[in-house]
C-alpha cells in the first residue's frame, strides 16, 4: 500500500511538471459585444494513466502575480469558455479593466479495481497554466455585423413610404383577393341575420407580441363593422395587460362606425392567464352563447384546436388567422377561412381599405420580390462555392 | 395633443429599440434593458387590471341574476378561495393552495382539458382526410405515407420509407414552414414601422 502511494505521488510530481504552463491559453475580447465578455480557449488538458482530474476551474485577477479568484468550474474536456460579466455581480468582469487569466487543474492518482474507478482524493496535486493577460473587455458603440439589418429596414421602410404617398395621391393599387378577410361581411352578417354575438379571440399572448399588436388593429376595425349592424362583439382575454387595450379597440371600431353605444364593456372579459382554463372558459362562451361567428386572430398554441373545433361543433362561421405556422394546420381543418402568416399582418390594411395602409402591403410584395431574388441568387451561388454574396447576409 | 403625445413616445421609443440592436455597448443596452423592465413590472401591475374587470364582469351578471348566473359565482368563489389561501398560506409545497387548489384542483383540470385535444385531432384528421378536391388527395396522401413511414410496418413494406418520409419532412415541409416564415416575418416588421411611423393609428382609440 506504502508502495502505491510512494508511485502515485510520484506520478502527480511528474505531471505537475511535466503540464504546468502548457495548456496554450488564449484570452480574447469578445467583439460587437456590450464590452462583458472575454473568450478563452486552450488546447485539451493531458490526462496520463492512473490520474484523475479531480477538479479543473478558471480563475481570473487584477494583477499578474494575483489574487486570482475562481471564475468556474470546468469539465475536463472542455477546450474554451466565455468569461460573461453581462449579470452584473460584484466578481463579474468588468469592462476597460485589465485582467489576467489562469487555469487550475487538481490532480488525483486513480485506482481501476474491477468495473469500478477508485480515486485517491486525499493526495492531490494542483498544477497551475500559464498566466494570459493582460486583457480587456472592450464595449463595441457599432456591430457591424448587423449593419446589413438596417440597411435592409431603410430600403422596406423608404419602399413603404413610397407606396404609401402614391396610393394617398390616388392611384390605385391592385390588392388580390383575400378569401378570409371578405368573408369576414358575410360572418358579420350572418351574425346579424341569427341575433347572435361575434366572438373574437385575440391569442394567448400579451401585448409585447407583434401577432396580438396587429391582432388589436384587427379587432378595431371589426368592431366597427360589428357596431354598424349593431352586433354584440365578445372579446375573451388571456392576459390581463390586453384587457385596456381590447376595450379601447372595441370603444374606437364603435365611434369609427358613430354608434358609441354600440359598446359593451361586459363583453370585453378577462378569463384566466392559464392556458387551459381561458381554453375552459372560451369554450363554455361558445356552447353557452353561441356565436354566429368566431374570429380567431392572433398567437395561438395548443388551444388552437381546442377552441376551433368547439367552435365547429356550434355550427359558428369561423374565421382564423396566426403566423404560429404550428398552429396553422388545425386552423385550417376546422375553420372556415385561414389567414397564413402574411395575410394575417395584411388583414388590417386590407379591411380598413386606407391607402396609406394599402400602400404598405405593396411595399411589402417588393421587399419580398428583393427576398426572394436574394434567396434565388444566394443558393446558386452557394452551389457553385462562391459563399462571397450569402456571408453579406451573416448576422451577429 | 392626445394623439400627438403617445405618437411621439412610441416614435421616440421604437426607434431607440431599433437603434440599441445596432449599438452593443452597455451605455446603450443599459437603457434599453431598462425600457423592458419597465414594461414587465407595468405588465406585472396589469394583474390587479384583469382582476377588476374579471370581478365587475361577474359581479354584474350574478348579482343582476342574467343568464347561467351561477357559474359566474362559481368564478367569483374560486378567485377569492385561491387567492385568499395564496395571499394568507403561501405558495410553498405542503400549503392550501399549493397541495390542494393547484395540484389537487387545477393540475387534473387542465390536464383534462389538454387530454380532449386527442379526439379533436381525431375528429379534426377525419374532415380533413374526407377528400373532395387534388389538394385534399396530396393531402391525404401524403399523410397516409407520413403516418406508415413512422410506424414499423411503413420499414417493412419498403426498408427506406423512414428516410423518405424523413425527407418529405424536411424537404417540402420546410420548405413550406420557411416560405410562411418568412411573409409572416415581413409582415411583422411592416407593422412595427406602420405603428413606430404613425401610418397604423388606430391603436390611438376614436378620440381627438
């Protein structure tokens, strides 16, 4: 046993000089960054027979000669890690200061007996790397690898205004038609006809989600419509952020249409910001109200097929519309009328028939033709191996 | 001035939101980090919002005893149970609200609710499989080789039908899911600047 212990600590003498300072550490700025972070790589830590990496860390200091301080443990495959002082913490890294970068191995003889992997946890040794630095984390005031973002945002956006100038001047732009949103009368109407409440569900998120934004603009004008047949417009909400939002869009489509009467209150109803409990909730509107129409029009997870097909089975006209391409199946099964993605953003414009709102959904249709130019010119390119043109396009 | 003013704020607002993405340095994220504090903490507080309109709306139709009355005293009762016995006993495991109203009550609830999402599938595939046109046959083709693809047989019938339902999904499909993607995504940005701009105003309500 004496024996043993006389070997192993002679092999960790061995490799405590054999591997110290050999570790090849590189400590680098991370670039086009909030000036926090500081990347380190190094070559994979030796393990010779019968050792053991007990423990492998980071440690970092303010000074070459220390104190270091442990910045995190590592795995002993591990060849690189960010230094990442984003959080904030009083030992985080912080930017413009100089700092010095050191691995730490411990060392421990390991005793293979059968299946199992003794280790000698009492006799270690610690081998320190070489110490890097110093290094800073530099804050970057532009990324240029995003400056093709707002490039492409001020081209939409000047083909937007453009458009939008000519359809107020009064030239006429060509809309196809939507199936979805003409349907959207003939909902309303039939609503009408039976006596029965619109329904109109705007998703399950809150208002920082574009989807439930364009979603509100939606409901604006449909309550319009809804007030001039003098139709009852039922508004169920997930999220209690929605609810000043929805009643505001359903007050305006009523004085848009000059019937502020036409407002209901009551009808806009916070359920529940539990999924399946608004789900619960929707559901018993719909088999105890019976809306003529349903509008489903927003961000919709695993409700969506939930709700579209109670409402199917109530015989309602339904009318859906989502870019959660997920959900877009089950709308499409069970619903009448689908509005895919696009036509869902478009829906706004395409109601209100506003040219100003016209004009943006044709300077939509050229910034998709440009996509679908660079898409096109991208994959030929790339099947030629010239990666030149699609490397424009990398963001960071 | 009341359009006018929350105008500004959004312009002001969303092209700083813009502006930050560009500009990485923690001057800049700093306040932009900041901003969606702010809009947490505003959403947090929009808690009591939903709970005041949920209490009225109820309250209303219980007391005035209009159609299923009952029910909306059922909401009330359970509103003030859970959040009395949150408020009073806490949150923790071994408490009121967490053993019996959350995990006893509400967990099994909802788990019932998703649970019927297998026979709207059920009887959602069945519509959609009835086939009346040439999309509703490549449809229901293509869902029939997807579905024998995936079971055992599908590799019995023919040894590569797992690789060529595997490429039906990530061919075609794909390349249908991007092309949705990416319209969805233009149109989202559209009406971002729509709003950020003043072109969309109706989110300013009917008023002057």
């Amino acid at each position: 046993m004496f024996q043993r212990i006389l070997i192993a600590l002679l092999l960790i003498f061995l490799v405590s000089v054999s591997y110290s300072r050999d570790l090849g550490l590189i400590a680098r700025d991370v670039p086009n960054d909030a000036g926090f972070a500081i990347r380190l790589n190094w070559q994979p830590i030796p393990i010779p027979p019968n050792i053991h990496i007990h423990r492998f860390y980071l440690e970092r200091g303010v000074q070459p000669e220390g104190p270091f301080q442990k910045v995190t443990d590592l795995k002993s495959d591990d060849t690189s890690y960010v230094d990442d002082g984003s959080n904030r913490n009083p030992n985080s890294l912080k930017p413009n200061t100089n700092v010095w970068y050191r691995l730490k191995i411990e060392y421990a003889m390991a005793f293979r007996q059968g299946d199992s992997l003794l280790v000698d946890t009492l006799n270690r040794v610690i081998v320190s790397s070489e110490t890097v630095g110093p290094v800073q984390a530099k804050p970057s005031w532009v990324n240029p690898k995003r400056l093709i973002v707002i490039f492409l945002i001020t081209i939409y956006f000047l083909l937007i205004l453009f458009f939008t100038r000519r359809a107020r001047k009064g030239l006429s732009l060509f809309v196809r038609k939507i199936a979805g949103l003409s349907a959207l009368d003939e909902a309303i109407g039939r609503a009408t006809e039976m006596g029965k409440p619109v329904l109109y569900c705007p998703g399950s998120q809150g208002v920082d989600n574009i989807q439930t934004i364009a979603s509100m603009i939606i409901l604006t004008e449909v309550s319009r419509r809804t007030a001039e047949y003098d139709v009852p417009i039922i508004v169920p909400l997930m999220s209690a952020f929605v609810v000043p939002v929805a009643e505001e869009a359903v007050r305006s489509g009523a004085l848009n249409a000059g019937r502020p009467d036409a407002f209901q209150p009551d009808n806009i109803r916070f359920l529940s910001e539990e999924q399946f409990a608004y789900t619960a909730g929707v559901s018993g509107i719909m088999l105890r109200e019976r809306p003529a129409a349903n509008l489903f029009m927003g961000a919709f997870f695993a409700e969506s097929l939930i709700l579209s097909e109670v409402g199917f089975s109530t015989g309602a006209i339904q009318i859906a519309g989502t870019s959660n391409v997920h959900q877009l199946p089950f709308f499409v099964v069970a619903c009448d009328y689908t509005l895919i993605g696009e036509e869902y953003f478009a829906a706004s414009s395409y109601i209100s028939k506003d040219p100003g709102l016209l004009g943006t959904l044709k300077g939509t249709d050229w910034i998709k033709i440009f996509t679908i130019a660079v898409i096109v010119i991208g994959a030929i390119l790339e099947t030629f191996g010239l990666t030149g043109f699609t490397k424009l396009f990398e963001i960071q | 001035m009341k359009r006018e003013i929350p105008l500004a704020i959004l312009l002001i607002t969303g092209l700083f939101m813009i502006f930050q993405y560009f500009v990485p340095h923690y001057a800049i994220s700093d306040i932009a980090s900041k901003i969606q504090q702010w809009a947490i903490i505003i959403t947090s507080g929009a808690a009591l919002l939903g709970i005041a309109n949920l209490l009225r709306v109820s309250l209303d139709q219980a007391i005035a005893r209009k159609q299923d009355w009952m029910y909306k005293w059922v909401v009330i009762v359970s509103l003030v149970v859970t959040g009395v016995s949150g408020i009073v006993g806490g949150i923790e495991p071994g408490t009121f609200f967490n053993d019996m109203i959350y995990f006893h009550m509400y967990t099994p609830m909802a788990s019932t609710m998703y649970a019927t999402l297998a026979f709207f599938i059920a009887s959602a595939a069945f519509r959609a499989f009835r086939v009346r046109s040439w999309q509703a046959w490549l449809l229901a083709c293509t869902a029939l080789l997807v579905m024998l693809g995936r079971i055992p047989f599908g590799k019995m019938i023919w040894g590569d039908f797992p690789q060529f339902v595997d490429w039906i999904m990530n061919v075609p499909n794909t390349v249908a899911q991007r092309a949705i993607l990416i319209g969805a995504a233009l149109g989202a940005v559209a009406t971002g600047l729509k709003m950020i701009f003043g072109i969309e105003r109706s989110w300013l309500g009917g008023g002057d």
